[in-house]
C-alpha cells in the first residue's frame, strides 16, 4: 500500500494512472542503475518510493514531444 507519497499529488502531476507507474518504475531502474538523485535525502529507502518523491516534487516528469512521436 503506498502512503506516502499519495498518489492523489501524484496524480496532480501526471494525468493518468498507467503513466505514473511507467515513470515511476522507469526512474526507479535508472536510479538502481547508479544514475544520481535529484534530491539529497528521501523519506524511503526503496527507489521506487524515491522515484515516485521525485515525481512529487517535479523533478522526473514525462517528455511532452515523446507523446507525439508514439
């Protein structure tokens, strides 16, 4: 069960339940894969619960011009 973050902020970020967990778990792998963090602590110790804080806060969001390319 995630509580936190919740995913109605999440969804305030992106429109549609599918894309939230796509980027999340997109994030999450990059992060496990060494990529660095856009914040220097987090509330959770899995990535995928800092992927979806990073989510929260803004700064992972979903490229506009891939949606066109599709």
């Amino acid at each position: 069960m995630l509580l936190y973050p919740s995913v109605d902020k999440l969804l305030e970020k992106v429109d549609s339940r599918y894309k939230l967990i796509a980027l999340g778990a997109k994030r999450a792998r990059e992060l496990d894969a060494g990529m660095p963090p856009t914040q220097e602590t987090f509330k959770s110790n899995k990535s995928v619960g800092q992927a979806l804080e990073e989510i929260e806060n803004g700064d992972v969001v979903i490229d506009p011009d891939f949606e066109d390319e599709v």
